[in-house]
C-alpha cells in the first residue's frame, strides 16, 4: 500500500522549499520503505538546493542525505533487513559484488553510477520528484534499495546515527580510514565546522599527538579543544599565509592537513602547510562544480601527497554499522556536535541558520 508522507520538496535550483504531502509507492523489488526518524541538514543540501551540484541532484527532488530510521516494509528480494531493522540510508550504497565494493580502497560502488533512475518512490500532485544524492531523506517516509541502508544497533540515537549518515562519518573517516593517521602525528585541520571537528575526534583516536585547529570564528575554539585539538588558529590574526605560518609552528609542515571548507584557497593553504616528503593533504570539502584548482606540481615530487575523501571512505553496509558501534563505546562524541532539533516545518529556518554559520548540525527530527 502506497503511504503519505510529510516531505520538504525543492521545485527548482534556489526555490524555496515546499512542505506538503507526498505519496510514497510501495517498495519495489530490492527495495525498502523506510520510516525516517532524524535527519540531518548537512553544507551539501544548501550546495545542492543552489544547484551548484549536479551529480546526483536533479529537480524537482526531496532533498537530504543524512538520516536514521526505521524499517516499515521490505519489497521482494530484499534478503538482508527485516521489519523494525534501524538502518542509515547512505549516499554510497554498496552492492557487494562489483569492483569497487571488492576493493578495500574505496567506499564507491558500481551502482552508485548506474543500474538507478535516481527517482524517489516519491509522487507529489502527478510529478515524479528525484532523489537528491539518490536518497532524499526530508520526508517522514522513504523507499531505499537495501544497498543504500546500512543495518545498524538499535540502542543508539537516531539524530546521533543519522549524523553519521554523511558529515561526522566524512570527518571521523577521513583521519581513521583514508589517511590513516599514525600515532605521534602532527595533524592541521582547516574549517571547525561538524566534519573539521570529527577530523579533530578521529586524529585523537589515532593518537596524534598534535592537533591544530584552524578557524576565522574564534567562537569554535572551545569546543574544538573539548574534541581534542591541542592548539587553535585565527588565520585572520596572522600576519602571514596560514600555510607558511602551519610551517613555522611545525618545524617543516603538518603530517597530514585536512581541508574542510572546501574553497579553492584554503585547500591552496593546506597543501602549502603540508609536510615535504611525506606529508598528506586530504581535501575533505566540496568545493563547487567547475571550480579548477592550481598548486605548485613540484611539490608533489617532493614527496606530497594531494588526495580528496569522499564521505571518509567509509563503506555503507560493512563500514557504517561498526562506526556505530564505536559511538556507543565512547569512542567519540557527537552529542555535544548536534546543536539543534527542529521539525520539518522549521527546515528553511535551519537551513539560513546553517548558511550564517551558526550552531555545528542541526537536526529535524519526525
Ligand atoms: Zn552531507
Ligand atoms: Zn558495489
């Protein structure tokens, strides 16, 4: 039987969103409907909804990407998740059986690619809408193909795992998975918001043992400091370039420098602040479609290395699930990243607040 729903529609690029009724077909086969508890509003949605991203975002859509719910009906086919499952919709599903899911260097998937029509299961007034990031998780419920839902623990919160759903797994992976953060590193992460300051938590799980946080808003201090940065810098305090200035205070570079903000420049600055001969810059951030980026190539034959993370490098069905796990352990801390609950109907809100850069995530729970 096909369900109403409460979703937030986007009828075109910078349209304001329209919160109504939607119908949601009955799952099809390897698919699964989905009840969303929480749902996260990541920097992305507000890329995608300017239609500065176009892979994966098409209109009209149900935006959102970062959820936790619950199973409500499984279609045919579907072997791996039951009625009453919790599951975390990903945007990198994971198919099992294909190259990339073969391959432990990569969270990517086949399937991400092709084999979808990268429409909901979603209807409003006659139209068809997309699933933004092939998910679209602003409404109450969701059809999922069982690739893209990671099976997680049912003890743990849902605005808590739906944040791993995207922005605290980018930065907790970045330093855990993809660069593999040796203990006794020096680490530099520009851009304090939720995924700067996972990158803080996942490097002082590695064992860092320096960890530099770099900010304009001297407001993000505190709470960079409580996950674990052992020093702070105000670039706009500076009188030189940051990269230079991460040199001199390192002795010849950070380690590993982890660019969060995703502008041209500072990725610029965090490769200038890299380490030579062995130094990673990992570019975490998304900058917009048809930006090009220049840095000088022969540092990167003195042994830099320049490489980007696409949601930490976390697989969904295998990865995901064990970071929840770690969670529950205490191993990290993302209660005190989720600064705000709201409800659908307070969406465009959250998200203007999100654009002004206040509080760190915000969370529209059903
Ligand atoms: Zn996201
Ligand atoms: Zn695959």
């Amino acid at each position: 039987m096909p369900v109403i729903s409460r979703a937030a529609i986007a009828m075109a690029p910078g349209s304001p969103l329209i919160i109504d009724k939607v119908k949601i077909d009955t799952p099809g086969e390897g698919e699964v409907l989905v009840e969303i508890k929480a749902t996260g509003l990541c920097h992305t949605d507000l890329s995608a909804l300017a239609g500065k991203v176009g892979a994966l975002v098409h209109f009209p859509g149900i935006p959102g990407h970062e959820a936790g719910g619950v199973v409500v009906e499984v279609g045919p086919g579907v072997t791996g998740l039951e009625v009453g499952d919790h599951v975390i919709p990903y945007m990198c599903p994971e198919c099992g059986h294909c190259d990339f899911c073969h391959s432990p260097k990569t969270n990517l998937c086949a399937e991400m690619f092709t084999g979808h029509d990268l429409k909901t299961r979603a209807e409003y007034n006659g139209t068809r809408l997309h699933a933004f990031h092939d998910l679209g998780t602003f409404s109450n419920f969701g059809v999922y193909r069982e690739i893209s839902l990671a099976k997680v623990r049912k003890d743990a919160p849902f605005e808590q795992i739906a944040y791993l759903g995207c922005g605290a797994t980018t930065g907790l992976g970045a330093a855990i998975i993809e660069a593999q953060v040796e203990p006794g590193s020096t680490v530099a992460v520009i851009g304090l918001g939720g995924i700067g300051l996972s990158v803080i938590q996942g490097a002082r799980i590695c064992g860092a043992s320096r960890i530099i946080a770099v900010d304009t808003n001297p407001a993000k201090e505190a709470l960079a400091r409580k996950m674990g940065a052992t020093e702070f810098v105000n670039p706009k305090t500076l009188d030189k370039e940051l990269g230079q200035h991460i040199v001199e205070i390192t002795g010849a570079g950070a380690d590993y420098v982890f660019e969060c903000v995703g502008a041209i420049s500072t990725i610029q600055h965090a490769f200038a602040a890299t380490h030579f001969a062995w130094g990673v810059c990992m570019v975490v951030g998304l900058a917009p479609d048809g930006e090009m980026l220049s840095i000088p190539p022969t540092e990167l034959l003195f042994g830099k290395t320049l490489k980007g993370s696409s949601i930490g490098g976390a697989k969904c069905r295998s990865g995901i699930p064990k970071l929840v796990d770690r969670l529950m352990e205490k191993e990290f801390d993302l209660e005190s990243l989720i600064t705000n609950k709201i409800s659908l109907d307070e969406i465009s809100a959250g998200l203007e607040a999100m654009e002004r850069g206040e509080g760190i995530r915000t969370v529209i729970m059903f």
